[in-house]
C-alpha cells in the first residue's frame, strides 16, 4: 500500500497541496500527533457526516475487534478523515480478547489517514463468507498505486441537524442495524462524491469548459452560478495572452469564489475558471507583451492533460498604454486579492450548499430546460414543412470511422484547430468514435486538431449549438455552415438541400434583377467611399472598381428568404431564432416528424402496464430528455381524445389529477436513489462506482419520480411510472369517456327506445297484464327478494316489485334452498 506521511508539522492550506487531490496516510500516529490531525478536518469545510466508531480492517482479522484499529470518520466537504489514537491501557483491558499491549505498541499504536475527493475511484459494500459486511473504497494517487480501506461500522452515524432530511439516522442494532449502518456511510460517501463533482468549479481549475456558460434560449450565454456565488464586478477589453495566435479579447468576471475569463466571441467554447484556493495573482512586466496581470496557477487542469502540471495566465488591458494600463491592471489585482482574502477566510466549496438543497437545484435545472423547450415545441407547431421540400430524402452523411449515420441517437463532436480560433475542418463524427483517434489529425483531411469538443444538442440548448455551427466565429451563420449543419441534425441529401436552397446559375439577361443591382451598387460604394454619376468616371476609379471583389451571391430560394427575411445572405442569431418561419423551429419541426414517424403511434387508454406506459411517454418527449411538462401532457391528451372529450375538460382532469398526485406525493418521504450495490462477496470491481475528477452527467431519463419535479409543473419519467401519475389519469380518462359516451347515446335514443330497455318499464308494463303468467311471475319475483339465508341481517329497506312479463329461465339460488 502506498502511502504519504505528514512531516513533523501540518502546514495550512496552500495552492499547490490541495487535500482533495491528495491521500496522506500515517501508519503510526503518536499521541503528542493527535491534536495535529484533529485540527486537519478543520481545513475540509463543513462536516457532512460523523461516525464516532469505525474500525479498519484492511489486515485484521473481521471478526475480532482490534482497539489499535478503532476510530473517529469524518465525511467533509473535500476528504474522508479517519484517525485512530493510540489505546490507552484501560482501553486495552476492557477487550478481553486482547492482552495488555506493549509500550511499543502503545506509543505507535494510533493510524490516520485522509483520502482526498478527487483521488476516490470506487465505492462499495463487500460482505464475507463468515458474515458481516463493511465498506470498501479504492483510491489512487496520482501516479502511485491503488490504496484500498476497507471500514466496519460499529455505531450509528451521528447525524449533524443540518443534514437529517438527506442522511436518515438509524438506530436500529445487531446483524439488520450494522447492514444499515454501512449503507448509511456507503449512501451517504456516493451523495458527497456526486455533490463534489457538481460544485467542481468551486474546486477545479477549468480550460475551455462548454458547461461554464450557460444560454437562456439563444441569447448571449451568461455565466452559470454556484450557489451563494455572487459577481462583484466585470473588466471588459481584456486581453488573455494564450497560445493562440489571434489578439483573444474578452471580459474577466470576478466573483466571491474564482476568477473567470471567457472570449466575447465563443464563451462556450473559450474561456478559463480558476478558483481563488488555486491561484496567486500579481503583476509582471514581460518583455513580450509589457505590464500584465499573471494567475500563477500551481494546480493541476484535470480537465486538460496538456496542463496538468499547472501554468500562468497573462491578461492585459486591450487599448490602453502606459500609465493607464497600469492603472487599470492594479485595479484589476486589488480587487482579486480582496476576493480572495474573504474566501480564504471562510472558504465555501459549495459540496454542503448542494446537499442541503440537491433536490432544489436539480429541479431548478429542470424547470429551465423543459419551460423554454416546451417553448420552442409550441413554435414548431405553427410551421410545418411545406410540400416542396418532401423529396430531400436520399444519401445522408455518415462518420467516416464507423460509417454510420451521423444524425442517429449518438452524440456528435467536432475538432477544435490548433493555434486559432474556430473548428480545424469542417468533419463531424460521432463522439466515441472521435474520442478514440491515436493521433490529433483529422482522418479525412489530416487537419491537425487541439480538442475534440462535444455537440451540443439543438433540442436542448439551441444557443450553444447556433455557436458551435458557426465555424469561422463571425456570430451569423453562411450557406456552407447552414448546409454542414441541416445535414448533420436531419437524414437529409445535402446535395438536394444546396440545390433547393441555391439561385440558379442562369446566365444574367439585360433586365438585370435589382438585387444584383444593388449588390454592384454596394460593392461599388464600400470601396471607393462615394458614388460617381455615371459618365464621369475617372481611368483611376475604373481601375479602382474594376479591383473590387464580387460579393457571394445571395441565394433566392423562397426556403432561404423564409430563414434570411433581412437579405442579408447570412442568418444571425435574431433570425435564427425567428418564431415565424426561422432556422431554429424548421428544423425543430422536421426533427419532431422524424423522431414520431420512426415509431408507431401508442395509445394512452390502451396502455394496460409500466411497459406500455413508458412507450407513450417516450413517443410524447420528441426532445429526449426525460421529462414532460403539463402543458405538453395536457395537449398530448387533447390529441388523443380529440372528439371523445372536449379540450378544456382535458385541462380541468389533468390540472385535478396533477395537484392530487403532487400533494399525495409530498406527504411521503422521497430518498434520491444510490448507486451503491449491495455485493453478496467481495467484488472485484464495483459497477457505476463514482470516478475521480469527472462531473456526474446522468441521464435526464433516469430521474426518479420526485414531487418536487410535479409542484413546479414538469413531470420526470420515475413520476410518470412509478409515481403513479399515468396510471392515475388513464382510469380517469377513461371513466370520463365513458361517462360521456353513455350520456351521449341517452341523448340520441327516443323515448320509445327507453322504455323497451328499461327494467322498471317492463315491470310496470307487466304489472298491467290480465293474463296468469305476468301474475305468477310478479309473485315469484316478490317473495324471492323477500326471503334471506340464514344468518344473514334484516335488510335495511324493503324490496318490492312489480308484475314482469320476462321469462325465467333458470331457477333462484335462495328459493331452491
């Protein structure tokens, strides 16, 4: 087993030690050590959970309690402590198991250790043969060797109050009590892991993260805050000295817990967070590029291998010279150092903010994501495609590494060029395939590439894929672009789209067009800065005008002037998010068609089980993220039913059912799932265990059904399943339908018709008769309603019919006994 001993003396917290990437292990703690590593769990943050008995089993026997080996464990918000102090000899005594240890023993008895967040690879619970299970956990060094600790519970958590609605206290005992307490520690270490990766860029330094910014339909992305994260204040024109060989210009935003900068043009795609634990800022006269303001960055870029050994970042002050410069770059540094002393002085890692309110967040999140994509479902429903563009169907783009289609269920990449700003070529693949290239070249041009970089998904963030799309980074999108990304998202034939969409090439005739005019006229008049009646030219403007580059031609499509109603020849953001016929709701509409036409039509009444269930739902998210909001449940229901029940009692029944399902639903206990399994042995690896360094990126399809999702009216696909609520409004429409059916044919059925299938009609008509039969029949009925078994109570009214003229054809059961 490895391990890194602590020396004589425990430094503070410092940049280039960070306890969460790091694993300290003292084999032998001493007693006049003890007070040193208690102060240690000082500098995690806030204490998540304790155990105040845990024994370490690694090379002891399970089965025997060992004093030596028996201490405190603390769950923090950066690291798993776990200290043992040495056994005292009254503590020796009371095991009888154990004889009175040495004095060797007694001074080298202790053990501690912490095991920093990032460095955890797996978690998991391991049981024995002979009984008994316990904890396991896997951690690694950065470059060393595995180290695994293996913990056996032996009291209940003690449960801070803060944390009594995530972690449940138990207080059970014996065999049940001990399996739950290890599920405790085990659950409760998964949900520190998964709260650890989210608040990563409370902790992490970030190069070039799409994530960091986030878009609010297709405007400007803005930055994505942490909880309690506030910006104090945003530099505008600065410069970032990068490998780049462009002038990268952007904006510096400071706030209470790091430093950000992100690129004016591509936010997305550039842009760097450094929290202010990892960082020391000053200034520094370069001779390359003057005065600047430099982060010396001594920790790793997990994000980025090309920087795991840390770097400096270099800003400058874009347009400013001299003493202004230096004005404003000291600013700049006080104003850094100031935020950063307050963190220091009460650090928040944000792990403990989003255990405390998970639950919070994530539907935050949601409710984002599904508002402005029901949004943009109600867009695409005013404009379907038109008939002209039916016949687009034919060879589709395909990744060249699998040669499979590029618009399946795969995720989609691109590669990012080496020394500018915007893609190396204009390839896409599929992400894993991408992913697995042995070398930074491009397998169909060898364009030579830094990053292979995700695509975003226009169904969820329309904005960031507009960005990605615009390959030269000029903020609008040209005929090529547009071409490479229809054929990208929609099986289409390019070759068919660019004929659709390009003018033909018919030669141009006397009458010119006034289009083409004008396009000569503003050529003509950009260059030489004035126009010049005709006649009057001069040789030297001739020559001039002559040197003037065409303009492209701007196609004339009526598809493109329902895309580009500027005429510009570009689209821009504005028209690509145009409700009336623009880029984005084309083809979200066509990719609605796709995903509904590949599958058959299910049938909400028809749909008896869970499986059945979960098809319709499915059929009903077009978008693919695993959640439905009530406006979009509402009009899936009014579609179905359209003609049996009316719209607005649609609405009614779903608004009813909804606030029942979510007020019965929050009454009860919800506890997120783990991802922790239960072994029967001891495993050699445990699946789906949290990995190191890596941000949860779970399936928005898997959320567990949570009433909180139904009180801010979306609706997951655990809560539509096993929360009940489909199966609830299935028997509701029903009994609706058929409740408006039956009043329906007794609306439409005469009088006449009533009464001869009416019971009490025939009785009466019966009781009328003259002749024996109707008599005797009357009788019969009478006296039989009238008796009862025996043993069974006086009825509580008294039955009484009248004479019928129906036949009996069999005999009754109370009268034949």
């Amino acid at each position: 087993m490895g391990c890194c001993c602590f020396r004589s003396s425990l430094p503070p917290l410092q940049p280039e030690q960070p306890l969460d990437h790091r694993v300290y292990a003292e084999n032998y703690t001493r007693q006049d050590r003890s007070t040193l590593w208690e102060n240690l769990v000082k500098e995690g943050g806030s204490e998540i959970i304790r155990f105040n008995r845990v024994e370490d089993i690694r090379t002891y026997d399970p089965g025997t309690p060992d004093p030596s080996q028996i201490g405190v464990l603390i769950l923090t918000e950066l690291f798993l402590w776990w200290h043992s102090t040495p056994p005292t000899s009254s503590t020796s005594d009371a095991v009888s198991t154990h004889t009175k240890p040495s004095k060797r023993s007694r001074i080298r008895g202790g053990s501690s250790f912490v095991i920093g967040y990032d460095m955890i690879e797996e978690v998991g619970i391991v049981c024995f043969d002979a009984g008994g299970c316990a904890v396991r956990v896997l951690a690694r060094e950065v470059y060393g060797e595995p180290i695994e600790v293996i913990f056996r519970v032996l009291e209940p958590a003690e449960t801070l109050p803060a944390f009594t609605t995530t972690i449940p206290e138990e207080e059970e005992g014996g065999a049940e009590g001990s399996e739950a307490w290890h599920q405790t520690l085990a659950g409760a270490l998964d949900r520190v892991l998964k709260a650890y990766n989210w608040a990563h860029y409370f902790l992490h330094c970030g190069l070039r993260q799409h994530d960091l910014f986030e878009h609010r339909g297709v405007d400007r992305p803005q930055l994505s805050l942490l909880p309690n994260e506030e910006v104090t204040q945003t530099f505008n024109e600065i410069l970032n000295f990068g490998a780049s060989q462009e002038d990268l210009v952007g904006s510096l935003i400071i706030t209470n817990c790091r430093v950000v900068w992100a690129l004016d043009r591509d936010r997305t795609t550039y842009n760097v967070s450094v929290p202010h634990r990892a960082h020391v800022p000053s200034l520094t006269d370069t001779q390359t590029f003057g005065l600047c303001l430099v982060l010396h960055i001594p920790q790793p870029f997990l994000c980025n291998p090309d920087h795991f050994g840390g770097m400096r970042l270099g800003f400058g002050a874009a347009g400013l010279k001299g003493p202004e410069r230096k004005d404003r770059l000291e600013s700049i540094l006080a104003h850094i150092k100031e935020q950063q002393g307050k963190f220091m002085a009460q650090p928040k890692y944000g792990v403990a903010d989003y255990m405390r309110n998970h639950r919070q967040y994530q539907v935050e999140s949601n409710v984002r994501l599904l508002h402005a994509l029901s949004h943009l479902d109600i867009l695409s429903e005013k404009t379907r495609p038109d008939m002209q563009e039916a016949n687009l169907e034919g060879e589709v783009s395909e990744c060249v590494i699998c040669l499979e289609q590029v618009c399946s269920e795969s995720r989609l990449a691109y590669l990012l060029a080496a020394g500018k700003l915007g893609w190396a070529c204009r390839h896409i693949f599929h992400l894993e395939c991408a992913q697995q290239l042995a070398t930074r070249k491009c397998p169909v041009c060898r364009s030579g590439f830094s990053e292979v970089r995700e695509m975003p998904d226009i169904r969820h963030s329309p904005g960031a894929w507009f960005d990605a799309m615009d390959v030269d980074r000029t903020g609008d999108l040209d005929l090529d672009e547009v071409l490479g990304a229809l054929s990208v998202v929609l099986p289409i034939d390019r070759d068919k789209l660019e004929a659709l969409l390009k003018p033909d090439e018919a030669p141009a005739g006397p009458a010119e067009t006034s289009e083409s005019v004008l396009n000569q006229t503003v050529a003509t008049e950009g260059d030489n800065g004035a126009l010049v009646a005709e006649g009057g030219k001069s040789k030297d403007e001739t020559e001039g005008a002559l040197k003037v580059p065409p303009l492209p031609v701007m196609p004339s499509s009526a598809l493109w002037r329902q895309w580009d109603k500027a005429g510009t020849g570009r689209i821009t953001r504005q028209a690509f998010e145009d409700p009336e016929g623009g880029l984005l709701v084309w083809i979200l509409a066509r990719l609605k068609l796709f995903h509904r036409g590949q599958r058959p039509h299910p049938c909400l009444a028809a749909a008896a089980s869970l499986e059945t269930l979960g098809k319709w739902f499915d059929f009903w998210d077009w978008s693919q993220v695993g959640f439905l909001t009530r406006g979009q449940v509402t009009r899936a229901i009014a579609r179905e039913f359209e003609g049996r029940l009316p719209d607005l009692k649609c609405l009614d029944l779903v608004k009813e059912i909804w606030d029942k399902s979510t007020e019965e639903a929050l009454a009860k206990p919800v506890t997120p799932r783990s991802r922790v399994a239960t072994p029967t042995h001891v495993p050699d690896e445990e699946p789906e265990s949290p990995k190191s360094g890596q941000k949860s990126k779970e399936h928005l399809a898997k959320a567990y059904a949570d009433p909180w999702n139904l009180r801010e009216g979306i609706c997951s696909r655990g809560d539509f399943l096993e929360g009940g609520l489909g199966f609830t409004l299935r028997l509701k429409l029903l009994e609706a339908t058929a409740e408006r059916s039956a009043a329906g044919r007794h609306r439409k059925t005469s009088k006449e018709m009533r009464n001869m299938f009416s019971f009490e009609e025939a009785l009466v008509v019966a009781a009328g008769s003259t002749g024996s039969t109707g008599t005797r029949l009357f009788q019969t009925l009478t006296e039989c309603a009238s008796k009862k078994r025996m043993g069974d109570p006086e009825p509580l009214v008294n039955v009484r019919l009248s004479q019928s003229a129906l036949s009996v054809d069999t005999s009754c059961g109370i009268c034949a006994a």
